[in-house]
C-alpha cells in the first residue's frame, strides 16, 4: 500500500481495515486503492474550516439569515466505493438527505458540497488526487481555500470536469454558489 505522497506502487489495495490501523496523529484516506496520510489540521487551517463551518451551518443548515435546506458537517468520513475520504466542510441538501443518521461513524451519500481548506502537507493531494476523486464520485460543488494566499475558488461540476465560478482573494465580499443566498466577507475567514 502507499503511504502519504510517496506514490510507490501498491502491493495492496488499502482496505479501512488500514484506516482504523493509522496513527491517531493522521488523517487517513483511500483513494484507488492507496492509503494516504496526512498530519491533524494546524490551527491556522482549523480556524479556516470552523469559520466556513459557521457561515453555512447558521444560514444554511439552521435557517438563522438564511434559506436552511442543508446538512454541515465538519471533516466528516465519507465511504463512497472503495474511497474513503475526510473533506474539511462537506454539505447535503435535505431534499437528498432529509435525515441526518446520527449513529452511524460514516457517511456514504455522496455530498452536493465540498470544502477543501489547502494546507502545506495536503495541497498535492487536494489539488489533484482528491479533486479527481470527487469529481468521479460526482461531487456537484467543490470550493478549494487557500489560507496562505487568502484566495477561495468554487467550482462546479459540469460534464464530468471542474469549471470556475469563482475566484475571490483578500476581503472580498462572497456570494458563491450553491450558498449565494447569502454574503459573507472572506476577511471572516482569516485568523489575521
């Protein structure tokens, strides 16, 4: 199996059974087969998901200044095939997952929504693996943070691939689809 990003040829297919094997220090993921493990948030790149966290679980799961309809939930462990992913901000529409299931460890519905928050040890990953990952899966949204940058770029899936919608840096005021129904400043975003 791989480990991490060294990209050696598996002489297995991971299993979950290597995920719950990890290191309680690690982030655990499958993708393809491969194992990969990356290092706990840092708290600069924790503070980034807590903020978007509070953006879209007010609004958009609470219905607190905004429309309500949604799921949030923060680093989840997503089972779809033999992938098993941990997204930083992950979000359903109700209308496909009318009920939360509060039992169970992991869930295997793929999200409408996907926040990855890029951080040094998992910038590769995101920006490639993982993002491939999600688009196979069929990921409608996926919003991709820089926290070093100060940048947020949206993206929808349209025909099986990645098309922008949007690219916001600094300050900017944002209003990005599938949450436009409302604005927040990305300044909100940044332990600054």
């Amino acid at each position: 199996m791989t480990l991490a990003m060294n990209h050696q040829p598996a002489i297995r297919p991971a299993t979950y059974q290597d995920v719950i094997d990890a290191p309680a220090d690690k982030v655990a993921e499958i993708v393809a087969g491969s194992l990969y493990l990356h290092p706990r948030p840092r708290l600069r790149h924790s503070h980034v998901i807590g903020a978007v966290g509070f953006e879209m679980i007010g609004a958009f799961q609470k219905g607190r200044g905004g429309p309500g309809g949604w799921w949030i939930l923060i680093e989840p462990e997503i089972h779809l095939g033999d992938d098993v992913l941990v997204p930083d901000v992950v979000g359903w529409r109700r209308e496909r997952l009318p009920v939360l299931p509060k039992d169970d460890a992991f869930a295997t519905l793929v999200p409408d929504w996907v926040c990855e928050v890029l951080s040094p040890s998992t910038r590769t990953f995101d920006l490639t693996t993982k993002r491939a990952a999600h688009a196979a899966h069929g990921v409608e949204h996926l919003w991709l943070i820089d926290p070093e940058a100060l940048t947020v770029e949206a993206f929808r899936l349209v025909s099986g691939a990645w098309t922008l919608t949007a690219a916001l840096a600094g300050d900017a005021e944002a209003r990005v689809a599938p949450f436009d129904a409302i604005a927040f400043s990305l300044a909100d975003l940044w332990a600054e």
